[in-house]
C-alpha cells in the first residue's frame, strides 16, 4: 500500500509540473503575442465605459468614447496612433457640430494622459505619410480633471479641442496640426472651458492656441512659433491672461476680435511675418499690452508691426507703453 502511494504522489508531482510547464507556456505565447513582440492594441470606435489602462502602442481605428464616469490612463511612452477615416463617420452623433469628420477621442469622462521628460506620450497618424488633420482631435466634452503632461501631438485637425473642458496642459509639444488647441463654451453643457496652458512648445502648426466664446485661459511660459496662419487668436467673449511667453516667428504674433478682458503682460513678442499683434474687426475695445519686448527698443518699428486704431478708426487701440528694453527673462517653454 506504501509503494502505492508514493507512485501516485510521484505521477500527481509530474501532472503538476506538466500543468505549470503548459501554464508558462500559454503564459508566454500570450506574452510574444502582444505589444511586445510589435504588435498594437486595436481599438475599434466604441464605448469606452470603466476606467481602462492604455500603454505601449494603440491603434485607434474610429471615434472612440470615454463614457462619464470612466476614466482613460494613458501611461507614459505610450504611443496612440490615429487611422485616417473618411468624413462619413458622424451619422450617428447627435452634436456633430461639437466633432470632426475624423476618427478623434471623445472624452465625457476623463483622460489623464501623464509621460514624462524621457518618457512622453504621442498621439499622431497611423499613415505612413502623415498630414494635418489626418484624425479628428482629443476633444473634451463637458468634463473636468483632465490632465495632458509631456504628450506630443501631430498631424489632428485640432490636437487639443475643449467644448466645456476644463484640462492642464503642461510641458507638451504641439506640431503639424490644423490647430493646436482650441476651445468655446457649448449652452447647453454645465462645464464652462477653463484651460491652464503651461510650458509647451507650440510650432509648426496652421494655427497656434485658438479661443473664444466666454472662455477664460491661463497661457504662460510656453514657446509659441513658426505657426503658419497665427500664434494666439482671441474671440468675442473670452477672457485671457498671457504672460511669460515666446510668440515669435508666426504670420501674424497675436490676431484678438471683439474681446473686452485681455491681459499681455511680460511676453517676448517679436520676428511675426505680418503683424506682431492685429486688432480683426469688431475689436472695438482698447488692449493692455504693457510691459512685452517686442524685439525693439525703437517706437516706430514696434508699431509699423501693430494693427489697431491708427490703421482702421473703427479698432481699439493697444497700448504698448512702458515697453521691456530687453528679452523678457524666463519667458517661454522649458528647454
């Protein structure tokens, strides 16, 4: 009976082991068979409605939701890359006007999207040859908490759009889109757009940070250059605070329409193609321009590069006096 039981432990050891060896085995093929061995998370346009972990690379192929309530988790090094899909994907949404004809990221609930300097976080194209607006945006709708830090945008038609989001947006870098960042107020969403846009670099783009429609921006220390068609544009309705900023090198430094709160305060505003600062029609309103560099210390060169009331009488007039004689220390992103 003795010699019976120790071979029945002796074959249950060696089923055991067989098991945990096949275990290991599955273990790994699932392991070679994911992100690791190159191969992306596919996800498909949907519903996203628990909180979910993106990390290492993501395919998104369509608009894709994160429910209220549910919470995306972007980790850092993650790469997001966005296929281009033809404009016929809105039929189905109720506010299509709050959305691009792109696949884009809809976020109800929340995203944290938080890399770090070594390790940032990329939302871009899948194509192999990648344009503007070849996906939508990371588009906030009527939500609050959101974070984006160290994250590299490309090749959206708006990288970051907020209709009633509030968001962080801290030492990013923005190249390649329509625009940006963009952001109004929606009437009918009980979250007003609150943005604090902080030392990111802002370049290559058709258009720089782009506001309106009651909005209230904090943008600070960020470098803002070598955008196509602008690198502030402020809309009726909003307030701003700008401060500590490099706005250098775009067509036009900073376009402003029918706005009654803005503060430009201790920015390096200079090198714009067209205008360093443009007053569009209807910006009846005077500006507070007080303390900038604006690359001179010459009166005469300073305004030929101003539009305002002494070009059209019907525009406000900004005032520039008490000009920096020198680049403005700590201004701009952080290298």
């Amino acid at each position: 009976m003795e010699i019976l039981n120790v071979t029945k432990s002796v074959k249950h050891r060696a089923f055991t082991k067989r098991m945990l060896f096949a275990f290991l085995g599955m273990v790994l093929s699932f392991w070679l068979a994911g992100p690791a061995s190159g191969k992306p998370m596919i996800v498909e346009k949907g519903v996203i409605k628990s909180d979910t972990v993106w990390e290492k690379e993501v395919v998104v192929r369509g608009d894709v939701e994160i429910a209220r309530g549910s919470t995306l988790i972007v980790m850092p090094g993650t790469v997001v890359r966005f296929v281009r899909i033809e404009a016929n994907g809105l039929a189905d949404i109720p506010d299509k006007e709050n959305h691009f004809p792109r696949a884009e990221l809809i976020v109800r609930g929340k995203i944290l999207a938080q890399g770090t300097r070594d390790r940032m976080i990329l939302f871009t194209s899948a194509e192999d040859s990648p344009h503007p607006a070849d996906w939508g945006a990371i588009n906030l709708l009527d939500t609050r908490g959101n974070i984006l830090e160290f994250c590299e945008v490309s090749y959206a038609n708006t990288g970051l759009h907020c209709h009633g989001g509030q968001v962080i947006v801290a030492n990013c870098y923005f190249h390649d889109n329509g625009v940006a960042m963009g952001q109004k107020n929606v009437k009918e969403f009980e979250t007003k757009c609150v943005t604090s846009i902080l030392y990111n670099r802002i370049t290559g783009n058709g258009g720089g940070v782009l506001f309106g429609k009651g909005t209230s921006p904090a943008i600070s220390h960020n470098e803002i250059s070598n955008n196509e068609f602008y690198g502030i544009f402020g809309k009726k309705g909003s307030v701003a605070n700008v401060r500590y900023n490099n706005v250098v090198r775009n067509a036009k430094g900073i376009m402003l329409y029918a706005m009654e709160g803005f503060r430009l305060r201790e920015n390096n505003i200079s090198d714009n193609e067209k205008y360093n600062i443009s007053l569009l029609e209807g910006q009846t309103w005077d500006v507070d321009a007080r303390h900038n560099w604006w690359g001179t210390t010459d009166k005469e060169k300073i305004k030929n590069l101003i539009w305002d009331k002494d070009q059209d009488e019907a525009l406000g007039r900004l005032d520039f006096s008490d000009f920096a004689d020198s680049p403005v220390e700590g201004a701009g992103a952080l290298q």
